[in-house]
C-alpha cells in the first residue's frame, strides 16, 4: 500500500526548521497540483537550493530527507519539471515519494482552507509548539482535518461485493463511504453497505487502515457478512455497478497502492480469514 515504505520511515514529528539547500520543497497551485518531476515511476522535487523561500513551512522527514511547504506558487521553472494532480501522480509514480506527497498534499490543503480564523475571522499564524494553527487575537487553536472513512468487503459464500463509482475512479473497489457525526465505525460500516447496495452486514471486524492524503481520509478496513440472500439494490447516483464476484474472478486495480486493491486481493487469495495485525507489513516475524 501506498504508506508501506519500509525500511523507510515518514516522521512527521512538529519542529519548526529553516529550509536548507538539499531538503525538497513542494507548493501547489490553485487547482491542487504540485510542481514535480517524473522519471521512472519516480517523483523528483524541487530542492532549497532552487528555491530559498525564508517563509517555506518544514512538514515531515522520510529517513534524513526534509520536505518543506510553500502556501502559493513559486516563481521557479524547469523544463524536466510540470505540474500535476495527485491522481495523475497515483498513476505514473509509487515509492516512498508518492506517500510524502499525498501526505504533503494532505497538510496543503489544512493550510491553505484555513488562512483565517473561524471565530474571530483574524489571521491564523502557525503554532510554535504543536501541529497546530493558534489566532493570535482570540487563541482559537485549529488542528489539522482528517477525515474518517469506511472500506468494507462484503463476502457471501466465496463471493465478494464489487463496486464500481460512477463518478471519478473507473476502476474496481469496494464500498466505502465517510463517518458520520455520533456514528461508531461500525454503524458507518453498516450504513454505507445499506446505502449503497440495499444489503445488510453482520459479523464486521477490523482490518487494517490507510492515511490517504488524497482525500485527506484515513481510511479504515472492515469485512463483514452479507446478513440474508444477498439481493442487491443499488444506489444509482452513487454506483454504476455493484455485484457478487467469485474469488477467482476479482480484477485487481493496476496498481498495489490503496487498502481497497488489497482488500480484494486478499480475499482472492483466501487469505482475509484470520489475520494477525502487524505494525508494518514488512517486518519479518
Ligand atoms: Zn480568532
């Protein structure tokens, strides 16, 4: 998955740090695009030597390297570098560089949709002492925004529930679907299953979870039972198509990147059941 960069490690413990010539810096545009190179499935960044901006923001270390933030674009061009989405990134790239920029992206967009306080409406200034934006007039203090969000393989027999969106990701996935305001994980488990293909869910148990930058999520990783027949009534505005696959016939997504592409491929390996739950996946033992 996206955020398995072992030996590597992503730290992003809060110091406030002064940009220096070999740590990279990343700034979007307006539209949520980043300003990187691509070469072999690999992002390349612009680094502080290119770009001394005395405003630019320290986010996080993976292993020694620094990655800095700056709100606005730089006035910085090069012709081996172009701007991209993050789903354009999903698409061409993978490795540890992919994780720090949807991670990147994620404290991005906490950044830039909250420039101003949201009591008092004076500027808001970053915390010295935490992850944190403090007013300096009223002492609001906003934090950052991570959104939790349900994905749920429904098993019946030796089937599993597919879907497909209607809108954006064309291809497989499971349902999935945001937390509500006063709802355990569990009933989002419930409810969104219900939602979206009219069945309902007994025996639900964890997982794993998956921070995705990309919709600033973190996402958690249920399965559960089809409870009855299994007949499905989907939702229209929301799928295009949800069915009963057989293990062997499960198409994977093209990539390895999100919890829902190994979800299903767990499930078509038969190996869903009984699963112990490691801290990183590719620790041995
Ligand atoms: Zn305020």
């Amino acid at each position: 998955m996206i955020q398995d960069i072992y030996p590597s490690k992503l730290d992003n413990s809060y110091k406030i740090q002064k940009l220096t010539a070999k740590d990279y810096v990343l700034w979007f545009n307006a539209e949520g695009k980043t300003y990187v190179r691509i070469s072999e499935e690999s992002i390349g960044f612009v680094t502080g030597s290119d770009v001394k901006d005395s405003s630019a923001i320290y986010l996080f270390s993976v292993d020694d390297q620094r990655y800095f933030l700056v709100l606005g674009e730089v006035d910085f061009h090069d012709p081996e570098f172009g701007y991209y989405s993050i789903r354009e990134l999903r698409d061409k790239s993978n490795g540890k560089e992919l994780f720090a920029t949807f991670t990147a992206y994620h404290l991005w967009k906490w950044y830039a949709d909250n420039r101003f306080c949201g009591v008092c409406a004076g500027k808001l200034v970053p915390s010295e002492k935490e992850r944190a934006l403090a007013c300096p007039s009223c002492g609001n203090i906003v934090y950052p925004r991570i959104n939790p969000a349900v994905i749920v393989g429904v098993i019946n027999g030796e089937k599993l529930l597919l879907t497909k969106y209607r809108k954006g990701y064309a291809h497989n996935a499971l349902v999935a679907g945001f937390t509500e305001i006063g709802e355990t994980l569990e009933e989002t488990v419930a409810r969104e299953v219900m939602e979206e293909t009219g069945i309902r869910v007994k025996n639900i148990r964890y997982y794993k979870s998956q921070p995705w930058g990309m919709a600033q999520d973190i996402l958690v990783g249920f399965y559960c039972e089809a409870d009855g027949d299994g007949e499905i009534h989907m939702d229209e505005s929301e799928l295009k198509y949800a069915e009963w696959v057989k293990r062997e016939d499960i198409e994977l997504q093209p990539n390895n990147l999100s919890l829902t592409n190994e979800m299903m491929k767990m499930f078509k390996e038969g190996k869903e059941r009984n699963r112990k739950i490691k801290l990183y996946d590719y620790i041995p033992g």
